[in-house]
C-alpha cells in the first residue's frame, strides 16, 4: 500500500507523478481521489451496477494499485483518459515523457521554447482583467527590453556565491572554536592555534561579505533607476486614467467626509 508520508520527490516513478497532481486537488487517499471522480462523473470501471458505494469502491481498488505502480504498463487506458479529463494534465506527463503537466498545447511548446517553468508559463496566459493584464504585460517587457533581465540574475548569482564563501569561512570559524574546547583550553599552544586559525578564516570572510554587500547596492541602483525611467514614462501615457483616478478618489473622501458630518449634526 502507498502511503502519503512517503516521500514522493522522483517523478520519474509513477505513482510519484499521481501523488504530485492528488496532492494539487489536496487529495491524500485512493478514496478521495475515486470520490472526486465520481462526483464529476468520470467513472473509468465497468459495471453493471449503478450503485455509488460499489462504483467507488471498485475504483478505490484500482486507483490503489495504480499508487503502487513505479511504471505504466498496466496503466489501463480508460484510467489515463480519466486522470488526464479531471486533473488537467497531458497523457505524456503521465507516462513521464514530459515533464510538463499540462495539455495545452501552447504552453507545452512556450516551455519547450523558452526553458521556463510551466507555472511561470501558466502566469503569463492566466485569463485576468484587461486593465490589470495590460499593466502586467507592459511592467515585465520593459523588464525583459532592459538591462534588468541580464543585470539582476548575474549581480543575484555573485551575491549568492560571496554571500555562500562568506558563510563557509563562518563555519569553519566556529569549528575551529569547538574543536579547542574540546581540547585543552589552558594549552597555551592550543590558544594560539585558534586565534591564528580564527584570524585567517575572518581574513578570509570579511572581502566576501564586502562583496556580497556591493553587489546588492549595485542591484538596486540599477532597478531604482530602472524603475525611475518607466515611472516618468507611465506617468505621462496614463494622465487621463490618473486624472480620473485622482478626482473620483478625492469626490469620494468628501462625500464621505460630508455624510459624516451630516450625521453629527443630526445627533445633536
């Protein structure tokens, strides 16, 4: 029997890849999953009986054996048709000749194309209000039409590695402090090879935590001025939306501030 706390990381086995898409429904049993099913009327068995609990049942049973199965040759294909219909995804996924979920087939090849997650694929399609989605879109093309899209992931990568060579000097700082107290403390040998140790490794530890800090200034001068330039671009495209903006905010505050105080008088 699977069990839900397993871990079911390595989508490459099957039941890896069934756990990972119950788990986005919150799905933790075969049952749940049949009774989802059902209650969509997507009743992969064959029965003659019409009766809900030996449907379900029949199907509980078989989604079960589908949780032990590390391949998919005895998938049955009504199955795969019924597990792609309720949780959105493509047979290939299924049989893991994809790692992309989905069936659609644009994402498939934007994620195909590009090397970007499907969620972040799925980001960009999602169906939002036009004037939300016009202020998205247009936010992240300047971002990948400037300098940004090279700027902020190498300044992010050296960050990470000044800040990484930092905390290793770090550690070994602190090991070299516990391997002495393990030792004897009043050896006066002892002493001085920790202070020499412990000043080389901070020797080695303060350029980098320099660095790691440079780099995160320059990755936010570059975005504030980035952000600085698009700002004195939108502002005057969107003047007629800001305006209205501005005005209905601002009639609204006094009409409110008017009915409070038609309120208090009337109190009196």
């Amino acid at each position: 029997m699977a069990f839900k706390s397993i871990n079911h990381d390595n989508e490459k086995i099957f039941y890896n890849r069934l756990w990972k898409l119950m788990e986005e429904r919150n799905l933790s049993t075969a049952r749940e999953l049949a009774q989802a099913l059902y209650a969509e009327e997507i009743v992969p068995v064959d029965s003659a009986s019409e009766d809900e609990i030996s449907i379900i049942g029949s199907m509980t049973r078989r989604i079960q054996e589908h949780l032990n199965l590390e391949g998919t040759d005895k998938l049955q294909g009504r199955y795969v048709k019924a597990y792609c219909d309720f949780f959105g995804c493509s047979a290939d996924y299924l049989f893991g000749l994809s790692s992309i979920k989905s069936e659609n087939p644009d994402v498939i090849r934007f994620c195909e194309a590009t090397g970007l997650s499907e969620k972040s694929v799925r980001r960009l399609i999602e169906d939002l209000p036009e004037d939300i989605k016009r202020d998205l879109v247009g936010f992240w093309s300047n971002v990948l039409e400037s300098n940004l899209f090279y700027e902020v992931p190498l300044e992010f990568h050296q960050m990470c590695y000044e800040l990484g060579q930092y905390r290793i000097a770090q550690d070994q700082i602190k090991a070299i402090n516990m391997a002495a107290k393990k030792m004897d403390n009043s050896d006066t040998f002892v002493d001085t090879w920790r202070a020499m140790m412990e000043s080389n490794y901070l020797k080695e530890a303060q350029p980098h935590e320099g660095s790691y800090h440079m780099h995160l200034n320059e990755l936010l001068v570059n975005v504030t001025a980035c952000l600085e330039n698009w700002v004195d671009e939108y502002v005057p495209t969107h003047k007629k939306e800001i305006q209205q903006y501005f005005y209905g905010d601002l009639n609204k505050r006094l009409q409110e501030s008017y009915d409070e105080f038609l309120k208090a008088t009337r109190s009196e």
